[in-house]
C-alpha cells in the first residue's frame, strides 16, 4: 500500500535525510502529499518537481514570486505566508516528518497532530515551548508520536512503555560537542566556524550551535520528560564522545537495554517512516570488531551551563521552558550572526529567564497555543534587550 507523507521543513537537513530514504524505496511506496521551507524556494521547487508532491508552501511570502515562476507549468499547487503551512500540514497524510526548525515549528506540528496519524517529531523545540498543550493535542487527536530525535528515538526502542514503574531511569547520551575538552578561557574565544564544525553529527546550523553549548541535551532532556511522562530527576545525561549508544534505559531490575547504530539520522528517521514495521536505512553498519572502544563522562555544566539552565526550567516548570527555548532561539541567531560571543548564549538565556520570573504568571504553564506564542514573543523582547541594550 502506498503511504502519503508530508515533509514539514524538507529543505533542512532532516528533510534532506527524510527525502533519501523515500527516494531510495520501490516506486509506489510512498506519494509525497505537501512539502515546505522557509525561505529556500529553489530547493523546494526542486524537490517537489523529482518527487511529485501536490502542494508546496514557503513560509517567507516575499519568495511568492520566485516559487511560483519556479512552479509554472507543474501542476504543482502553492501556497506562501504561515497560514500556507498550516495547509500543507493540514492536508491528510499519513505520516507527517516535523522537521522545521525551532518555535516556527509549532503552529504547522500541531495541524498535523489535529489529523490524527503519524507524525516523526523532529522539532523538539516545540515540543519543549508548548510541552502541555501539545501532549494534550497528541492525546485530543489520537496522533502517534514518533520521535526521530535520535537520543528519543533509541529510547522509544527499548522503553517497554506498558509497565512504567519497572523503569529506573532514562539515561541520555551526549556526544560533548567540539569543545568537550575546551577549558573555560579557550571557550571564550571559539568561533562562529569552530562551533559549527561538529565532530560526529552533520546536522542544520541551530542545532550544531545547541550541541556545542549543550542546549541541545537540554532540550532534549525537556523533549523526554513530556515524551515519556518523567520528570527531570528520572533522566540523566551522560557524553559518549563516539555517538554509537544513542540512549539507554534501566530496569528496577539492574537491566540497562540500549540502542545503538552510526551516528546517521537516517536510521531514526526510517525507523519513524516505516514503524511499526523496520524499512531498508542507507546508513553505515556497525562493526564492532573496529569499534576503538566506547567512552562516557559527567557533563561539565559549570563549563556548559545550558544544561543545567534546561534541567532547572524544567524543574521550574510553568512558562520557564518557553522562556528557555526563545531565548536560547535568539542567542543563538545573534552567535551565528557574529553579534555576540559564544560564551554569551548561556549567559543571555540566564539572564532572560531571571527577568521573566519576575512577572507573576512565570510559574503558570502556558495552556493554549496563543499563550505560548505570547509568552515566547515576550521572551524574546527580553532576550533582545539583554543582547542588544545591556553590556552581558
Ligand atoms: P535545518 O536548519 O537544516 O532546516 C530547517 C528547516 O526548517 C528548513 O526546511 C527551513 O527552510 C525551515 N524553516 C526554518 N525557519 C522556518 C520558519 N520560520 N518557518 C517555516 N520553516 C522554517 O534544521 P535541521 O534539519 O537540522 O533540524 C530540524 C529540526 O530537527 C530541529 O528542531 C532540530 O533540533 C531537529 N533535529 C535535527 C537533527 C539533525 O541531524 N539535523 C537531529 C535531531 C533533531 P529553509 O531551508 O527555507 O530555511
């Protein structure tokens, strides 16, 4: 049977990922339904004229012209502007990959989610600003869930979600990032290129930003409390520089089951396209025999405070994760901009959420999406005045 499948953010990275596998697959095994981007149409354009999708939308509407110049004569329906997104997420499919980056992510995952099918979450981000509101749309819709995130997805795999007090805790691996053996002095001077030069995963620029500072494990481990209903002190976080253990889970037994594979999001994202059945992954295999060995430490948060600011808006709760993820948004723009020093991410996310909590809603979670929305808009104003009206 053919399966339809939409790609929320098929020009990234993880869209890149998504669309080698489905080309890869037999003819007739998947029909591609809707596909967007933000700002790139070229690349949109090419991908739904090779993979015949019906519908396109681009996010930036000033590209309109472009899109539909490169469309003519395709048949290919368009869309621009945000309510275009939420078309083509709206459109039935039956698996949807989330794959936009960041809070923009929100919106379009959540018309996907009110359809009710599979959705490959990729856009932990959203996941993270709206943790309530959207676990209870999953729940609302009857949507299933299927983390692509590779720490999630691996526990996804070996987590026996029908008997959870038999589980201890989850345990998260980390790959350290770049600067994993950096002191704090050479921290202060790592570039723009530096950070983007992951030693393991190539992936889009925020998330090599995220994993340099370990934001990443912080939203990640925010991404598994709502994920799998536990709170901070069940999940830990442990760097495993070799990224072969993509997480593990212990048993109140002792038992510790893990998932491992090449550090290739192609083997998450096949297992979401294809569960609850396993599809064919281009991805390098494992030979244990070459293996130069697997290594684990603590996480330095006095060297990577993003950590441990994620761990503590986590613990906060109320509109603290939102907080987090925004700020953490706009830092990283501002790094990758050449605005502000590396260094300066961490520190701007905390002091963003210091003045947040002055306002006397902080510890109330967001409930609807348009309060998500106000709150992440407001975290933002924060940011930016910090960033740009203060001396950090
Ligand atoms: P990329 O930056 O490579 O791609 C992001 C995609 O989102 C592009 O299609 C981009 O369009 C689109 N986009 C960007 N901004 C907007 C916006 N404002 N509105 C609508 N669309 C937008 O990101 P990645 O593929 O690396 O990451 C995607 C998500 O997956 C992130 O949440 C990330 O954390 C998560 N993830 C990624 C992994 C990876 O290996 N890359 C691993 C695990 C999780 P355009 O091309 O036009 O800019």
């Amino acid at each position: 049977m053919t399966k339809t499948i939409t790609i929320l953010g098929s020009t990234g990275s993880i869209g890149d990922s998504t669309l080698d596998i489905l080309a890869r697959a037999q003819a007739g095994t998947y029909k591609v339904v809707a596909l967007t981007a933000n700002n790139n149409a070229e690349k949109l354009a090419a991908q739904a004229v090779k993979f015949k999708a019906d519908f396109v939308a681009l996010a930036n509407p000033e590209k309109a012209g472009d899109l539909k110049r490169l469309l003519s004569g395709t048949g290919i329906e368009m869309g621009v502007g945000p309510q275009a997104l939420i078309e083509a997420a709206s459109r039935p499919a039956d698996f949807t990959m989330a794959a936009i980056i960041g809070a923009a992510g929100l919106e379009p995952t959540l018309a996907a989610v009110q359809q009710g099918n599979h959705i490959g979450l990729a856009n932990k981000e959203c996941l993270v600003c709206a943790g309530e509101t959207f676990m209870a749309n999953v729940k609302a819709h009857g949507a299933t869930l299927l983390p692509v995130d590779s720490e999630h997805n691996a526990i996804f795999q070996v987590l026996e979600s029908d008997q959870p007090a038999g589980v201890r805790r989850l345990i998260l691996t980390a790959s350290g990032g770049p600067f994993r053996e950096h002191s704090h002095e050479q921290l202060k001077s790592v570039t723009r290129e530096n950070a983007l030069n992951h030693p393991v995963w190539s992936m889009g620029a925020k998330i090599t930003i995220d994993s340099a500072t370990l934001m990443n494990k912080g939203l990640e481990l925010i991404e598994a409390s709502y994920l799998f209903d536990r709170p901070s002190s069940d999940i830990d976080v442990i760097v495993h520089p070799q990224s072969i253990i993509h997480s593990m889970v212990e048993y109140i037994d002792g038992s510790v089951l893990a998932q491992l594979g090449s550090p290739d999001m192609r083997t998450p994202i096949a297992y979401a396209m294809g569960w609850p059945k396993r599809i064919n992954a281009p991805v390098q295999r494992l030979d244990f025999a070459k293996l130069s060995g697997l290594t684990f430490f603590e996480p330095d948060t006095g060297k990577f405070p993003a950590l441990r600011l994620a761990r503590q808006a986590l613990e906060t709760g109320g509109q603290a994760p939102t907080v987090l993820n925004a700020a953490n948004e706009i830092a990283v723009a501002a790094f990758l901009d050449g605005q502000i020093a590396f260094l300066d991410i961490a520190r701007s996310v905390e002091q963003t959420l210091e003045k947040a909590a002055a306002d006397k809603a902080f510890l109330q979670a967001p409930k609807t999406v348009e309060m998500v929305v106000a709150v992440d808009q407001a975290a933002r104003e924060i940011s930016r005045e910090i960033l740009y009206m203060t001396a950090l």
